[in-house]
C-alpha cells in the first residue's frame, strides 16, 4: 500500500544482544537517577510549621475594608459581582437608616454579602472593579472545608476587623493583605 506523503520509514528491528537481554543496563541507569535524587533539595515542605513563600502579586482570600473610622466601605454597587466571570459574588443593598452613621459610609450598603469560594477563580477582577475599594483579595489562601456550606463565605466572615475597637485584629488582618489600606 502507498502512503500519501512518502514519510514513512521502515523500522529496523535489530535482536537485542545478551547484555540488553538482562536488562541490567536499564536497572542501573534506574538506580542511578533514584539514587541522585537522595542529594536534591527536597520539593516539599512540613505545612504547619512552615509557610511556603508567597509572590506578591498572590491573590487569596477576598475581605471586605473598613475605613479608618470603623464603618463599611462596601456601597453594594454591584460592580464586583458583574465583574466576577464565575458569578461568585451575591449581594443584597439596603438602606442607611438614621443612627447608623458610624456603621456605613453611604446611604446605601450591602445588606447581604456572599462569596462562593467553590466557584470563584481568584482573578482579581472583584477588587478591580471597586470604585471604593471595599474588596481585596488577602495573602490567605482559602481553607480547607468538609461541607459545601463552608465555602460560602458571609459579610460577617469577609469583614475586617474594626480599627477603632479592635486596633490589634485590624493590625494583622491589614498585615495578611500585604499592602496599604485607604
């Protein structure tokens, strides 16, 4: 039979002579590269009591910002939510009644605020869109979890902790995002 492009090429099938017959060449050329890797740094690392390094550009968690007044930055816009391309983020708005001045900076707020961490791809694309920079993406990275209810991460588990009340819990937390707070 004619091949189409003349390609093709007749392969030689020599006999294997008695040393390759015992495939001890093969073995030792095995061992050696086994052997090798006994002398190479060693790819993994004890989790709890090490942390592996982190870029700076890594984008974990998402946590919502405070201002230096304690009170919510978020004004449920909605614009992270049309950003978000796996449609993670849910949000309800509701009104500032009065009296509540020192909890929300606008007139409007997020009522209700949910992150699906099982559908969210960590893009970024949430903190981006923020006109007041409610949202950042944090260097924690999400947690592991038994249940699917336990990726779904409420307003109260996103918000930071409140710099006029608890100064110490706003101090680290500002510290896991790795850059500055406005």
């Amino acid at each position: 039979m004619q091949a189409l492009t003349n390609r093709n090429k007749q392969v030689e099938r020599k006999p294997m002579n008695v040393w390759e017959k015992m495939y001890l060449p093969a073995v030792l050329k095995g061992m050696g590269i086994t052997f090798s890797h006994l002398f190479k740094k060693k790819a993994t690392i004890n989790y709890p009591e090490e942390k592996r390094p982190f870029s700076d550009v890594f984008r974990g968690l998402q946590i919502l910002n405070r201002d230096e007044e304690g009170r919510e930055r978020c004004t449920a816009c909605g614009l992270c939510a049309v950003a978000c391309p796996a449609e993670a983020i849910t949000m309800e708005a509701a009104e500032r009644q009065p009296g509540e001045e020192h909890l929300y900076r606008e007139e409007k707020y997020a009522a209700k605020y949910e992150i699906n961490m099982l559908r969210c791809i960590f893009c970024g694309l949430c903190e981006e869109a923020c006109p007041k920079d409610a949202i950042y993406l944090s260097k924690t990275f999400a947690p592991a979890n038994y249940g699917r209810e336990g990726f779904i991460y409420k307003k109260e588990d996103l918000l930071i902790p409140n710099p006029v009340t608890q100064p110490e819990e706003y101090a680290k937390a500002k510290g896991a995002i790795g850059r500055d707070i406005k």
